[in-house]
C-alpha cells in the first residue's frame, strides 16, 4: 500500500477541482464513503468528456466501467475543495485503468487513491472492440503512462 502513498500531484496530468458539500460529511464529521467514490466517477466523467472528448449519447464506441476501487488513507471533510487526480496506469487493446488519487486542499500526498477500469463497447454490437485510434490518440498525447 505504500505505492500508492508516494503519488504526488505533479504525478498526475490530469487535474480537476471538486467542492465538497455540507451534506456530504457522515455523522462523524468527514467525507461519507460513497462520496470518494463519486469523486473518482467524476474525474474520470469529465476526463472522457474533456480531453477524449468522447459524446457519450452518439459514439459508435463508448467505455463502460467494469471495475472500480478506492482506498482510504485519511479523512477529508466539508468544506474542503479535493483535487482530483487521473492518469492512465495500463493502456490495453480494449480497455485502460485509470488511476485516481484525490487530495485533500494543500496536500501533496493523497487522501485516497483507487482504480477505474474502462472497456470499450460497440454501440451496436454491445461487445468490447479495440479503443479507437483517437482516443488512444489522446491517452498518449496527455503523457500518460501506457
């Protein structure tokens, strides 16, 4: 579990800013577990819709997760604003992992790290198919480690 202590945010090019709200924080005063894991879900949303620039309602191809993980390694709490952090870990035929760290305000060490796995489906077919060139395109260009 170490590893995953020693990412930092330089580490991740991608970066997106994620607010907390009041009605977030549990009945001890921090951050309810499903909250982590919809920040993860939002980082990688707004990565596929950003820079993969993917139109989720009209691509013949589309990811669909088919794992997730989130560790936890320390609290956040209302009302902090989590960094959330994305790049990919493993570049496959079909599908990528994205890793995913959240950072609490002023930190450089993660409060919580995890995984999302994305595979790639025809529309059509409804059947995993190769990433498309472009979009595997876009992976790559960001630096992302393949």
């Amino acid at each position: 579990m170490s590893e995953y202590l020693s990412w930092r945010r330089a580490d991740f090019p991608f970066l997106t800013e994620i607010p907390t709200r009041w009605g977030d924080n549990d009945m001890l005063g921090h951050l309810n577990n499903v909250v982590y894991n919809r920040m993860i879900e939002t980082v990688v949303v707004r990565f596929t819709m950003g820079p993969l620039e993917i139109e989720w309602q009209t691509a013949p191809c589309y990811p669909i997760v088919v794992e997730s993980l989130c560790r936890f390694h320390r609290s956040l709490s209302f009302p902090e604003t989590v960094t959330a952090g994305l790049r990919a870990g493993r570049l496959g035929g079909t599908s990528v992992t994205y890793e995913i760290a959240l950072f609490g305000e002023d930190d450089e060490a993660p409060a919580s790290t995890g995984h999302f796995v994305h595979v790639f489906v025809d529309r059509d077919e409804h059947r995993s198919m190769q990433i498309p060139p472009d979009i595997r395109e876009r992976i790559e260009r960001l630096g992302m480690k393949a």
